[in-house]
C-alpha cells in the first residue's frame, strides 16, 4: 500500500473519531440533564442551612433557586469557612456564598452578583456601646467567625489581635458570651437574632449597625464566563421580580 493511501486512511479514521465524539456531545445536550455545579456554604442560619431540611437559609434558598433558572443543578457542600474559602478560590468553577466582598478577598474570587445585604454590630450582655471607638476601649474579647468578614473589619478598624476571638461559626460565639468568656459577639444582626432566643431567655444588647455589605454568590478566581453570566442573569431576574425579598422575608417571620 503506497504512503499517500496510509496517510487517507489515517485521517478518515481521526475524523470519524471526531464525528463520533462531536455526535455523543450534541446527543448529551439534547438529553436535556441539566450542568452540575459545586456550591460550597457554611451551616449560618438563618443566612445557610447546609443539611437543607428546613431550607437552605435566605442566602442558600436565594442562591439554589438561582441555579436551578439558569439550568444547571447545584450539589452542596458544607466546610469550615476559611477552609471552604482557600479551597474554592485554588481550584477552578466552585461556587461559595455568603461572601463578603472585602479587600483581602476581592482578587482570589470572581463576583457573580450580590443577593443581600448585611448589617453587622455588636452584641453584649450589658454595656452596649454606640461606635468602634468606644468597642475598642470597652471590650477586652471580642468573639468573631473564624474565617468571616467580621474578623477582617475589626482588623481594618484597628482592634488588637488580644481583642480578636476568631471561633467556629454558629452558636460558639453565643454560647462563649453566655458563659461570660467574651465580652461582646461582633456578628451579623439576622444570624445573630436567629441564634440567641434559641440559647438564652436573658436580653442581649444590640450596638447601633457599625458595618453594611452585600453578600455575593462568588466562584474560583478561575471560572467560566458563561457560567457567571448564565448565574448573573438568574439573580437580578430574582431581584427583578421579588423572590429574593420573598425568600428573606419567608426565614426572618416569626
């Protein structure tokens, strides 16, 4: 067989692979099963739930619903949150939410769209204080989330390593209080409202709101722009017609 009738053969047999391969991917697509994506969320209610039986929270149901619009099927994963965060911004197409978009954050993630904002402020059991100023000479321990945007304002604020407690996300920091370990809970105001009556019938003083923010639906640093537009698009049509104010509302009713 001369070489010019091998080389014919070679090629006719790469290009049915090709039409081969190209024909299993249409056929996939056209099967309708929708994109998996990886959304990794901390166990924060009301804002998340990761075990989901009484919903993902007013940021997880927000951000699920949001996937589900832009065709695509979301599998939840709960970390602790400065892990979950290292992890998802070092690997490629991982969703997180709820982040803060803080300075140290701002170029480890891309930012998808904002669905909420935060109020931040001080929580005690006696001596409320009304600025950061008046925190900082007030309170010797301070509890914040480990890994949350709390720690980092207080930071930016000029508070001591001494004064910082970082812990565990959830109830640890309401329950360090009550023991009279902490001086003062540096929190979001709608998780740390949803937690106290839960721990505590004693009244919990509440500092004027010292931070606002809004609260994103980030991915890896690297991710793909079609995905974030698909996602982007799914949130401000929420926005747009009221289901994120809806979902918010549902978890902070009585």
């Amino acid at each position: 067989m001369s070489e010019s009738s091998w080389v014919l053969i070679a090629n006719t047999k790469a290009l049915c692979r090709f039409c081969l391969s190209v024909s299993l991917l249409i056929a996939g697509n056209a099967s309708g099963a929708p994109l998996p994506l990886e959304l990794y969320i901390p166990d924060a209610p009301p804002l998340t739930f990761v075990d989901g039986s009484k919903g993902h929270g007013m940021v997880g149901e927000a951000v699920l619903t949001a996937i589900a619009n832009a065709g695509y099927v979301a599998h939840v994963h709960g970390l602790p949150w400065a892990r979950a965060q290292k992890y998802v911004s070092e690997k490629q197409d991982l969703l997180i939410a709820p982040l803060s978009r803080t300075p140290e954050r701002e170029d480890r993630f891309t930012w998808i769209a904002p669905i909420m904002s935060m109020e931040r402020a001080f929580f005690s059991l006696d001596r409320p204080v009304s600025s950061f100023a008046q925190a900082k000479k007030t309170y010797r321990v301070i509890g914040v989330g480990l890994g949350s945007a709390q720690e980092e304002i207080l930071r930016a604020q000029g508070f001591s390593d001494e004064q910082i407690h970082p812990l565990t996300i959830g109830d640890n920091p309401a329950q360090m209080l009550l023991k009279g370990r902490l001086d003062a809970w540096f929190n979001g105001v709608p998780e740390s409202q949803y937690i106290w009556p839960k721990m505590s019938e004693r009244k919990l003083f509440m500092s004027p709101v010292m931070s606002r923010a809004e609260l994103y639906l980030a991915c890896s640093r690297l991710c793909s722009a079609q995905r974030v537009q698909d996602l982007r698009t799914a949130v401000e049509t929420l926005r747009d017609d009221g289901t994120l104010a809806r979902i918010q509302k549902s978890y902070l009713s009585p």
